[in-house]
C-alpha cells in the first residue's frame, strides 16, 4: 500500500487486510538487515584482529614507533583499540606498513 492510497483509505478497516501481518513482515525484514549489517561488522573486525596479530609479530611496531616518537607500548595499544572499534583504520594501517 502507498502511503496515500486513497482506493485504500475509502475501504473499512476489516476489509483493508491484515494490518498487523504487514508489520510483523517488517519487522522481520528489519531484522534480518540489521542481522547481516551485525555480521558483517564482526566479520570486519576479525578480520582487522588478525591482521593486528600479524603485524605485531614484525619488527614493523617498534619501527613505526620509534619514526613516530612513541614507545612501541603506546602504539600497539593504540593499533589494538582501532582493531576493536575502527578496523578499517587498522586495515588502511596495516596496508600503508606493508607498502612501506
């Protein structure tokens, strides 16, 4: 139904159809988005974990650390809290490093 259908709206409320079906079919499709977009984002972020594993079994942290004048320590806790909350800023990382 469009949102002012007025063929729609002249008819009673009996013969309009089944409304609370129509919501809960909503409600469902709403669901399985928000599902996917869940999945997708975890999938992200492990994916920026592992990448984070990699990287800190390098030399590349103590290299990068010492070049930006940081101690090791303070960037890799840095790196890790990107991993967690912002993995496409670990991955952006983790891509310029192997460039360098």
């Amino acid at each position: 139904m469009n949102a002012l259908d007025h063929g729609m709206l002249n008819l009673p409320l009996a013969k309009r159809g089944d409304i609370d079906a129509r919501i809960d079919s909503y409600k469902t499709r709403q669901a399985a988005i928000a599902e996917s977009e869940r999945r997708n984002s975890n999938a992200a972020r492990k994916q920026a974990k592992a990448t984070l594993a990699e990287l800190l079994d390098s030399d590349l942290p103590a290299i990068h650390a010492a070049r930006l004048g940081m101690h090791r320590a303070d960037l890799v806790e840095t790196l890790t809290e990107w991993a967690k909350w912002e993995p496409s800023k670990m991955l952006k990382v983790a891509a310029a490093w192997r460039k360098a």
